[in-house]
C-alpha cells in the first residue's frame, strides 16, 4: 500500500530520515516507534507529501506519489498536534475538512455525523471545540482523518497526552478501522501501545531504521530472554532464562520460595539492546 | 461548494466569533469616524440641522420669526450678517441660510391678500433631503404666526384696520368699487372652481402664509474642502477598519500555521492557489463589508456625500486589493502570533499615520504629506476623499487606485512566495 525506497530528507545539517526503506502492505497496522526527535513525524510528512524526500521515493500502491492531490485524496493523516478550529463546533471543524476533500451535500452530511458518532462525539457535535478536553479534541482529530473514508491512515503519536478513558476508545478506534480493512501507519513513542495495536513494529532512532518486524520476533532477536526473579530467605536472586518455570523448579528443590516474578522481554528492552539507550531518555 | 469559498467563509465564521477582532474590524473604525468627527466638527448635536439666520427686515414680525426658529428642537440656529452666513454655507459649516429679506414685516401685517410674506432659503441643490425638510420647518413655522396672529384680537384688529385704510386710500383715487368688484367677482370664479372640482386661480386664491424662494449656494471650492468634518473622518474610520481586516486575517494565517491546521490544509487534496485564493477571498469580503458598513453609516446618520457612487465603489474595490496583498505580507512577517505582530503594528501603525489615517491629509505639513506617498493607507484615503469630496474626475482616480493596485499585485506576490504552510 504505501512504499518507501531509500528515502532521505535533510534540515539543513540535520538528517531527520537517513536511507529509509519500508513497504507496508494493505490492510496491515504498522507501527513506527522511536524517541521524539527519531524522524517519525518527517517519515509521516513524507508519506503524505507534505515533505518531498532529498533522495529515493514515496509511493502510494496503484496511485502514485503523494504529492498529487488526487493521491493526497486517499489518504488521511491525524496530525501530532491537534488541528482543529477552536472557534468553531466538531460538526463546523469537520464539515469543513470534508469539503477541502471535495465532500458536499447528503454524502458530506453522513460522513459528517458517521465520524462524529466513531469517535463517541455524536452528542457534542454541536459544541465549540475550545470546550472539549484534551482527549475529546484527540478523538475528533481522528475523525477530520477518517472523516473521507481514505484507504491509508497515518496517525501521528494520536495518544499524546489523553487520558485513559480517552486513550483506550483511540484504541479501540483504530482496531476498528484496522477491521475495515484499512491500512494504518501508526507512529508512537509507547511501546506497549505499539505492542497492543500493530501487526509490525520499526523501531527508528536518529532517522534510521534500526530494526522492522513483528512483535514477537524482535522480542526473541533483540528483546534478551524472560528475567525470573526469586526471594528467597530473604535474598533475591535474578536469572535470565528462556524457560522461567523449568528455573524456578530448580530453584524450589534448592529452598523455599518466599516470592518470585517473571519480567518478559519487552520492545523498550528491544530499544535499550539496539541503541543502548532508554525510549525516553 | 467550491474550495475556496469553503476556505473563505470558515475564516469569515471565525472572525464572527472572535470578539477582539470583530471589535477592531468593525467597531473601533466606526468609534474613530465618530468621535474625531465630532471633535473636529465642534458640535456636541449632530442630530441637529445647523443654518445661520439673517433678518435684514428688522421688524417685530421678523423677529419673532426668527424667535421661532429657535426655538425648533431640530434646528440649531445661529444669527449672522448675510456675507457671513452664505460663507458659512459655502464651506460646508452651515446646512443652509435663512434669509429674511426686507419687507417681511410689511408683507405679514397683511393676511389673505397681498403678496405673502417670503424667506430665502440658501442651500446647496444636492442637499434635496435638507432642503425639503427645511421649507417643512419654515411653512409650519409660518403658518403658527398666522394663527397665533388670528388668535390675538388686538393683532387681527390692527389687520382690518390697515385694510380699510388701503380702501380708503384706493376711493379716494377714484378707483373704490374697484376691490370689491374683483373681490367679489374672485369670489364668484373660486366658488366656480370649487363646483368644478379644479384647484383657485388668481393672487389671492394661492396666499399662504410663507412662501420660500429656494436660492442655490454653490460652492466655488468644492472640490478642495470637505463638506462637513464626517467627510474626513469616515475615510479614515475605514482605513483603520481595512488595517483591522488586515492584521486580523494576517495574524489569522500565523494562528493556522503555529497550530497545525495549515498543514492539515496542506495535507488535504486543496492546491496552493486554493488555499491562498480561499484566504485572499475572506480578506476583501471583510474589508468590502466594513467598507459599506462604515459608509452606509456615514451616509445615513452623518451626512457623508460621495461626489460620485461609482469612484466610491472603484475606490473601496481597489483599496481591498491593496490591504489583501499587505496581508498576505504581514501573514509571513514572523513564525509566531506574537512575532508577526509586533512587526505587522510596527509597520502597519506609521503607514496609517503617515497615510492620514490620523491627521488629514491636507492640513498635513507638506513633508509629512511627501513621505506618507509610500504609504497605501494614503492612497486608499486619497481614493476615498476624491470619491467623496475632492471632486475627482475617472482620470484623477487613476493615479491612486493604479497605485493601489500595484501595491496589492506587488505584496501579493511577495507574501505568497514566502508563504509556507509549514515550518
């Protein structure tokens, strides 16, 4: 659906994309995780033509580059900040938004109040948005994205700073559209949302693609093996094992358990192995 | 719908709902017409028809005409010597004179017959409003004195007594059946008249009790000076409203760039020139209604008159091209709210002032009037004024309006060039 060959795009000294090459099939949920500054938000700008790459190319499957409108028609983008009129209500923002898409009339109408009620905003459609909260203008953010019915989605870090309530009905948004059939590219620095959500992880730092695929299987390439840790007389001891019940047994035939937990490997551990660096340092 | 009108009324809606902006766009201009035209009118009653009044009869009658006159609560009379009052009119700082010329007292002794007693009336011939409201006023006011004549016996008495003197005077010239012949025979065509449903003829058939003899005053410098201060101050009440129209949806394409609905827009299938075009569009339709609306109010409560409703319209269209292309340059003037304007006030601020935005420009020193030339906001008030009260014929209006256009083609171009969505 979306392909990326080699692409790099420069800030004058600053590479923000460094020789990138993704292709994203459709239908699938790709996540891009890395620390603010990795080069998330450059690579969604280019994958929607707001940006033109230095170097390579940007192609979205069967239509073209996207920095054709015609291209950039089938695509919706919910951008990290929240885009929105304050001024004006959700039904004024996304009727708007729906005509920049060439909507009008019955069909804008529906699609209108079809995002609206998606997202859970049917009841406040007709409030300012400078009076909804910061997850409710996160939501509506989602619907001006999905509001003209695009093949691919990008979400831009669309979890940034809402609360739980919030973040989970974003959730389960997404996995709805995934349901549809959409294709959703899916930037976030939080990795146990891009363990929850998406069907392939690239994990970029500094521009580069450091490593790309699923879940699992960059758990067990780069994720280190499970930590038992047991107390035991009141000392506590932690071992690395790829079999934590077989290594808790032998531990229990050697002396009473007083406790134990088991810590899997997770895709921050993925991030510190590859970079030696913490996600959010 | 197209896109750019979709652009354009979003903008429009949002500046409705924002009440600082519509406060300088709309109100603040029309604040600025109204106070410095009352300032620079020195007169606290606008409402009031102000005429100066001369009484070169000199007689009771006449006095207590103008005794009357002053007394009307939509008047506000002041005496003077006729020079004086036809000078007052002439520039523009009296509606009209009341003339009250010799032989009125001697005319109003007599009631019925006889010439009626008259009053000039001095007023510009475009001022037909003023000019019918005014003969109103004085018929009314001579037809109370006849009344109150009517209702005083020592008055009436003195009337027939000087109306057998005049029969006297006219048997002792041989001629005494003479009045009454012709009264009578007066009376027989009128009652004549009457079966036959047509209106009296003959002198003493038409008598009323004031007869108003309308006398043009034109005056021989229109053209150089205002008619009355609104005339300054309502071109430049608008030039503040267009600055207001400027700085408003300048600083609006700033919000939308530091608040990321610029590149949503950007995002979407809308072209550049869409996006432009949807924000030039929203620029002239504010500054063509503040316009009207300034003018419309100007017109209907202070009296502004264009000279001509067709150079008005050229000049608000070409004004509106000038301050959307100064839009556009204030729009990239700084990355921020904050930063775009503060330069878009420091620049905005000595145009106007240079431009006669404050100070008119021809009581300006004649230095000040040579740098304001690279001004638009002195352009647009030149346009305005040349519609309004300088006279300007179409070949006169060029030289601002091309100017004002080129200034709009020139900063257009610059501030779209520059123009980025997204930083």
């Amino acid at each position: 659906m979306l392909r990326l060959e080699s692409v790099r795009k420069t800030f004058g000294a600053i590479t923000a994309v460094d020789d990138l090459s993704l292709a994203i099939a459709r239908g699938e949920l790709f996540g891009l995780l890395g620390p603010n500054g990795a080069g998330k938000s450059t690579t969604v700008h280019l994958a929607v033509g707001l940006l033109s790459p230095d170097r390579g190319s940007v192609v979205v499957e069967g239509l073209g580059a996207p920095i054709l409108p015609e291209v950039r028609a089938r695509i919706g983008v919910a951008p990290q900040a929240v885009s929105l009129y304050e001024q004006l209500t959700a039904a004024e923002n996304l009727a708007f938004f729906g005509r920049m898409y060439r909507l009008s009339g019955a069909r804008l109408a529906k699609q209108v109040s079809d995002a609206l009620e998606f997202v859970g905003l049917g009841d406040r459609r007709n409030d300012l948005v400078r009076h909804y909260s910061g997850g409710m203008k996160r939501r509506l953010n989602l619907a001006a994205a999905i509001l003209h019915d695009p093949d691919l989605i990008l979400l831009d870090e669309p979890t940034v700073g809402v609360d739980p309530q919030s973040r989970n009905s974003i959730f389960d948004n997404i996995l709805a559209l995934k349901a549809r059939g959409r294709t959703i590219v899916y930037t976030t620095h939080y990795m146990e949302e891009a363990e929850r959500l998406c069907d392939r992880v690239g994990i970029l730092d500094h521009g580069r693609m450091l490593a790309l695929d699923t879940v699992p299987r960059l758990l067990a390439s780069h994720g280190a093996r499970p930590v038992l840790q047991v107390v035991s007389r009141g000392r506590e001891v932690r071992v690395e094992t790829d079999d934590p019940l077989a290594e808790l047994n032998r531990l229990a035939a050697s002396g009473p358990i007083d406790d134990f937990r088991v810590e899997r490997p997770t895709l921050e551990r993925v991030f510190l192995n590859l970079t030696g660096r913490r996600l959010r340092d | 719908m197209p896109v750019i009108l979709a652009l354009a009324l979003k903008d429009l809606r949002i500046l409705v709902r924002l009440r600082t902006g519509l406060f300088f766009t709309f109100v603040w201009p029309l604040v600025v017409a109204i106070l410095f035209g009352t300032i620079f009118s020195g007169e606290g009653h606008a409402s009031r028809t102000t005429v100066a009044v001369v009484d070169e009869d000199a007689t009771t009658a006449s006095a207590d005409f103008v005794s009357r006159l002053e007394k009307v609560a939509t008047l506000q009379v002041m005496r003077a010597d006729r020079e004086r009052a036809l000078s007052l009119v002439r520039a523009g700082k009296r509606t009209a004179a009341i003339v009250i010329p010799r032989g009125f007292g001697e005319a109003a002794s007599r009631m019925f017959y006889g010439t009626p007693p008259t009053v000039d009336l001095w007023i510009d011939p475009s001022r037909t409003a003023e000019s019918g409201m005014l003969q109103g006023l004085l018929f009314k006011q001579g037809a109370e004195r006849m009344q109150s004549t009517l209702a005083d016996s020592s008055a009436s008495r003195e009337m027939v007594r000087k109306a057998r003197e005049n029969l006297r005077a006219a048997a002792e010239a041989g001629v005494a059946t003479v009045p009454t012949d012709r009264f009578l025979g007066e009376l027989d065509r009128y009652l004549g008249t009457v079966q036959a449903g047509a209106q009296p003829a003959g002198p003493g058939a038409s008598w009323q009790p004031l007869a108003v003899a309308e006398k043009p005053v034109v005056d021989p410098r229109r053209g150089q000076y205002p008619q009355n201060s609104y005339d300054l101050t309502f071109p430049q009440g608008i030039l503040w409203g267009i600055i207001g129209c400027v700085m408003t949806f300048g600083l609006g394409i700033v919000t939308e760039r530091s608040h990321g609905t610029m590149v949503r827009l950007q995002m979407s299938p809308i072209l550049r020139t869409e996006l432009l075009g949807g924000k030039a569009v929203a620029c002239f339709t504010a500054i063509a209604i503040v316009e009207t609306g300034l003018f419309v109010i100007g017109r209907v409560f202070f009296g502004v008159r264009p000279a001509s409703w067709a150079l008005l319209v050229l000049a608000g269209v070409c004004a509106g091209v000038a301050f959307v292309g100064v839009m556009m340059l204030v729009s990239v003037l700084g990355k921020t709210e904050q930063a775009a304007a503060g330069a878009g006030w420091a620049i905005m601020m000595p145009l106007a002032v240079l431009g006669g935005g404050m100070i008119p420009l021809f009581v300006m020193p004649a230095w000040m009037v040579a740098a304001g030339t690279i001004s638009p906001a002195k352009w647009a008030i030149l346009a305005f004024e040349g519609a309004i009260w300088r006279g300007f014929s179409t070949a006169q209006m060029l030289l601002p309006c091309a100017i004002l256009l080129a200034v709009g083609l020139v900063c257009f171009t610059v501030g779209a060039r520059a123009f980025r969505p997204a930083d």
